[in-house]
C-alpha cells in the first residue's frame, strides 16, 4: 500500500519527444506538488496544487504542463524534451494541518534521460 | 528567496559516534524547519520538523536544534549506525508553505 506512486520510475526518450508522469496518492492529502531534482541534487519545486487548483507555479518553461484530475491525481507532462529536462522528478503530498506546518510525503521519483 | 546552505562534503565518521549536520540560512527565519533522509535512488522521507519558538527537538536517537540568531540549524544523531548512511536535507518554509530544500550533506557511517 504505497503512499505516493509515480509511473514511470525510469524514462529514456529522444530531444523533441512529449512525454507524461503519473502520480497518485492514497493518503487523503489535499496538496500536491511537482519537485526536479537534478544532477547535484538540489531539489527544487516545480508546482503545488491544492484540491486540483494550482497555487505555487515556479519559473518553469511553459513546455511543463501539470494536470490534476482529482485531488489524488497529479500529473507532468513534458513538451520539446530538452537534453536539460533529464533529472529526477519527485512527486509529493501534504495535508496542511492547523497551524499551517506541513510534512510531505514523496514518491520514489521518476529518472528522465533525455537523449 | 531563501538560501540554504549544507556541507556540500560527505561526513565520515566511525559507528557509535554522533553525527552533526549544519544547515545554514540567509534571509528571514522560517516559521519551520524540517529535515529529511534521502536514499540513493529514493525519494525524502521526513525525519523532523523545528518551530522557531523551539529550541531543541528529539526523536529517538536524533536531536535538532534551531537558532534563529545564527540562522542555523543543527542535526544530530547519537550512536550512528551503518544504516544511518545516507543524505540528509534541510527544508525551509518560504511563502505560502512552499518549502525550500538545501542540497543535502551525505553522511557516511563506517563500522
């Protein structure tokens, strides 16, 4: 009973290609966010949605897309892959309790090499 | 925005020791701070979260403390054990709960 899943867990795909990340989390949690982690291991968000409205959108090119079906659901989608895009994508969740402190809860990521 | 800073080398120490690890910030204190584990090939797991009206907090054999005056917080694990090897990250809480991660330290614990 994974809290957090992400598919793919690796992605090998040429400069130009479109391709999609999916993520689901059975924990309830009413937030969820998109991280990239790169090669010196900075990991940086990239988008947070709240009950499927966007509300933190980083300085990311427009070829990112996020889509939330549901408040469970929130997935990537890369336009025009880029050589820069390969990197680990995390996915994460968080109920923001009273108080507004929050802990997320991350997938196991998901590895995009671009050739 | 915030910036955090985390000993970019590995720490080596012997088993049984304590394992210290800094995070540095630049700009405001955070309301919070938070500190996860981070396997190879995994994603972060929260260890544990620091108010700014704490100074200390304990988990078992981990402590964080937090400074606001120094705009530091420190990590530590007692009596570290080969299965604490692993990266360490130092989160922030930056504007509307968004959290900024330092880089990680990685700890290597040799028996």
């Amino acid at each position: 009973d994974t809290a957090v899943s992400q598919t793919p867990k690796y992605l090998v795909t040429q400069m130009g290609n479109d391709k999609s990340i999916k993520c689901e989390q059975n924990l309830g949690h009413d937030t969820m966010y998109w991280y990239k982690q790169d090669s010196k291991k900075f990991l940086k968000i990239m988008f947070s949605y709240n009950n499927k409205e966007l509300i933190i959108n980083e300085t990311v090119p427009n070829r990112f897309s996020p889509k939330s079906p549901d408040k469970a659901h929130l997935n990537l989608h890369i336009n025009s892959l880029e050589l820069g895009d390969s990197a680990v994508y995390f996915c994460a969740s968080s109920q923001l309790p009273t108080g507004g402190e929050e802990t997320q809860y991350f997938g196991p990521g998901t590895r995009l090499l671009v050739l | 925005s915030q910036k955090i800073e985390q000993n970019s080398e590995a720490l080596n120490i012997q088993e049984g020791k304590t394992a210290t690890l800094t995070c540095n910030y630049t700009n405001y204190s955070p309301a919070y701070l938070q500190w996860y584990r981070q396997d190879p090939g995994r994603g972060p797991v929260f260890l544990l979260l620091i108010r700014e009206n704490e100074k200390e907090k304990r988990k078992e054999r981990l402590k964080v403390t937090f400074d606001t005056t120094l705009k530091q917080s420190l990590f530590h694990i007692t009596a570290s054990q080969p299965a604490d090897s692993a990266t360490y990250l130092c989160a922030l809480e930056e504007y509307g709960n968004k959290l900024v991660f330092g880089a990680g330290t990685i700890l290597r614990v040799k028996s």
